[in-house]
C-alpha cells in the first residue's frame, strides 16, 4: 500500500497543482529564474493561462535566443582560475592535466574557459573527438621543451564510437567502467602514450559563490526589462539578451531547444587559429 502511495503522488499533476496555487495566492505573474527544465516548465504554465515571464539563469549558457545567461560569466571565471592554477603543477612536474568542466549536453563553459585558460585541447560534447588526435598533440608537446599539456574536458565530452551508442548505453558503459569524461581521456592517455597524466575535477565549486560583476550587471538589467514587460502586461515571454540589446522572445518559441555549441562558432574558429586541438581534424 505504501508502494502504491508513493507512485500515486508521483503521478500528480505538477503544473496542475502550480496553476492552483499561483491562483490560491492571488499573484498576478510568476517570474521563473533558471534553465531549460524551468523554462519548458513555464511555458506549460502559460499555455495554461497563467501571467509568466522567464529569466535565463544557468552557468551552461545554453538558453536558445539569449547571448549570455546569467551565472555563466561567474562559472566561467571560476573554471578559467582552476585552469591557470593547474598550469603550476602541470610545468612544475611535467604532466598532462586533464580538467573537467561542467556541462553535460552544451560545451560553452569548456570553449570558453579552454580559451581562457590556455588549454591546449578542449573536447565537448558537440563535437566527439578521435582520440589519436587528441594523443597526436600530447605527444608533440611531451618531446618539446614545453614538456606537459592541459586539456579542458567537458563532462558530457565523448569519442566518436561512444558517440554511436544511444544515451544509456554511453551512460552505462561509462558507470560500469567507474568513468568520468576526464578520468576515462587520462586513462587513455597513460595506457596508450605512456605520459603521466592526471585528472582533476573541480564539480559543483563551478556553481557556487558570489557573483561576479558582469553576472549582476547581466540579471540587474533582465530584472528591470522584466519588471517593465509586467508594467506594460507582456506575458509568455523570456528576457534575452542579443548583442547589447535587452530584449525577450516568446517562452513557446524556445522552451525545449537547447542552444548547443555550432562546430562553425565563432569561438570555435578562433581557438582553432591559435592551435588547440577539439579532435576532429588532423
């Protein structure tokens, strides 16, 4: 009976019961601050009738139609720091330091600390790499005076033979193998190039402290366009950012599309022309 309790709670309608408390409480709109689950769950809401309006809050950047989310700027800052600091140990000791940045399904966080950083390899998920081109590198910087290597791995990072398999089957693999993006890339390293190389995890530290000013510049002025578009009763919408314009998109038009890193983008490119390596191309 307890069993059957619990699936039935499971069961209960989500945006039912928010749509009876929105109206218990006698709001008037509900600002939703997140990703893309809390943005598809407000776009369910409007659907429903209720006043919503959404803010992109999320250190994966990957809200389609915004530049910039706020809190990926602050992320970026922190991966960008651990990337530096491991250059210390990395010279000092002549290693090769794999370090793994969050993101599961959108690489910015990696491309763009990768930059940053000045990581010689960056490998997200957008773009599966071959591993011998990865080694390719390691190995030329291992017989040079430079003698180590930092690569920023993405958690969501995969091979081209991992990226054939259907998502639970990369997912099992990786636990049966007790693999992290960046544990299985050193693996794989140490075996097959015979460098010394370790892997670092700097987690959930990505997504917490203090904001950094480019994050409170970003969400103070969201927050205004947003309190504006209640004055002027715009609904069903979400803040964005295009260029240096704060402006907002309909939820309905991106609910449910992840913006994911183009092999073309610009960043991409750039990094490209100042050597790093993704693994895709010789």
């Amino acid at each position: 009976f307890r069993n059957m309790r619990v699936i039935e709670e499971d069961n209960v309608d989500k945006v039912k019961s928010m749509k009876q408390n929105y109206k218990k409480m006698k709001l008037d709109c509900l600002v939703c601050l997140g990703g893309n689950g809390t943005h598809k769950t407000a776009n369910l809401l409007s659907e429903e009738g209720l006043n919503v309006i959404g803010l992109p809050k999320t250190i994966d950047n990957d809200i389609f139609g915004t530049d910039f989310t706020f809190g990926f700027h602050t992320a970026l800052d922190i991966a960008t720091d651990v990337i530096d600091r491991i250059h210390t140990t990395a010279a000092s000791h002549g290693r090769c330091m794999v370090v793994e940045i969050m993101g599961n399904k959108a690489g910015w966080l990696t491309l763009y600390s990768g930059v940053a950083g000045g990581a010689d390899a960056i490998l997200i998920p957008e773009i599966p790499y071959d591993f011998k081109k990865v080694a390719k590198v390691v190995e030329a910087r291992a017989k040079s005076n430079k003698g180590f290597t930092i690569l920023a791995v993405a958690e969501g990072a995969m091979d081209k033979e991992e990226a054939k398999l259907k998502k639970k089957e990369r997912e099992a693999k990786r636990a049966a193998e007790h693999f992290s993006s960046s544990a299985y890339v050193a693996q794989q390293l140490r075996e097959l190039v015979g460098v010394e190389a370790r892997n670092v995890v700097p987690g959930h530290i990505q997504r917490g402290g203090s904001p950094n000013a480019y994050d409170r510049v970003l969400s103070t002025q969201f927050g205004v366009h947003a309190a504006e578009l209640i004055r002027d009763g715009v609904f069903g919408v979400t803040v964005a950012l295009k260029g240096n314009e704060i402006t907002h998109n309909n939820l309905a038009d991106i609910a449910g599309v992840p913006k994911l890193v183009p092999e073309d983008d610009q960043m991409v490119k750039t990094a490209k022309n100042m050597g790093i390596v993704f693994g895709d191309q010789g």
